[in-house]
C-alpha cells in the first residue's frame, strides 16, 4: 500500500514544482519574467541618445511665454533611418552591456523595444548590422544637455549620463519587482 502512494506524492510534488515554475515566468508582473527596462544597459543608452537632434529632425517654433525657442522633433521614422544615431545605440551597446545579454537580447530590444513600444517602426539595421557600420571607435563625446548639437557622427555616450540612467533603469526594476512580490 505504501509502495502506490509513493508514485503519486512524486507526481503530486512535480505538478506543485511544474505550477510554482509557471507562475515565475509571467511576463506580466515585475520580476516574473518582466521588466520595464531589460536590458537596463541599452535603454540606458537610448535614454542618453534618443532626445539628440538629428539631420532629419524638424525643428518647431515654442514661441510664446517661454520666450520663442526652436526645439527639434524628431519621429520613430526619422530615428530608424539615421545613420549616427543607429551606430551610436550600438556602439553604447557594445561597450556597456555585459555579457549576461546575449546578442539576441540586444537584437530583440533594437527590433521591438528602441523605436516605439509597438515594434512597428524598424530600424534599417539590425543591431549587427548597425554595429559592423562602426569602422574605428568613437572619439566625439555626445552632451546630451545640448538641444542646438546636431549627431551627424558615431559619438560616444557620456560615461556619467549612461551610469545616472543605468543605475535608475536597475533600481526602478527592483523597486517594481518588490511592488509585485509584496503588494
């Protein structure tokens, strides 16, 4: 009799482990599978790289109260098509991610991630192919606190613009994954 409950504790206890494991691997909830700013490093340069004015940006004219300034707009499109931008992203990429993200990861954020949340606007690279279009490294530091610079060129991303956003990226994930484990 006790030989034929052994088979069902056993199955009983793979199914109780099968479930738990599931349950893990939501991508719904923070820290199951899911977070906001995976990988943190290449959002990191996005968010350093993505206000830059481009050659295709438009500028608009913000007159009114604040004095009448030109501010640049720049479209999904406009970012999937330029040359310097696309080559920066990866080149931030390259030299900031770690290992740990896996060329799929980066290929997988530069396709649905980096654009738009929709992953409807395609960059006319891949990620690969973006960075195979970096010949020599970078010396151009890119200040993203200066609207009026145009990136016409592969530039490097400030080291303490990329560590500021890192660092946030890592610690808002964290904070959303103890919200979803303890709320």
């Amino acid at each position: 009799m006790i030989i034929s409950k052994v088979p069902l504790l056993l199955l009983l206890a793979w199914l109780a482990a099968h479930a738990t494991a599931q349950h893990l691997t939501s991508y719904s909830f923070p820290g199951y599978g899911f977070a906001w700013y995976a990988p943190a490093c290449a959002n990191a340069c996005w968010s350093v790289l993505s206000g830059a004015t481009l050659s295709c940006s438009e500028m608009m004219d913000h007159s009114g109260n604040m004095g009448g300034h030109m501010m640049a707009m720049t479209s999904p499109e406009c970012k999937a098509g330029d040359t310097a931008l696309l080559t920066s992203m990866a080149y931030c990429m390259a030299q900031n991610c770690p290992d740990s993200v896996t060329p799929a990861q980066r290929e997988d954020y530069w396709r649905m991630r980096m654009l738009d949340t929709t992953g409807t606007v395609r960059a006319k690279w891949t990620y690969g192919e973006a960075l195979a279009q970096v010949q020599e490294p970078p010396t151009v530091e890119f200040n993203a606190s200066s609207t009026d610079v145009l990136l016409n060129q592969t530039v490097l991303v400030n080291k303490d613009a990329y560590g500021l956003n890192n660092r946030f990226n890592v610690l808002f994930d964290h904070i959303e994954m103890l919200q979803a484990r303890y709320t």
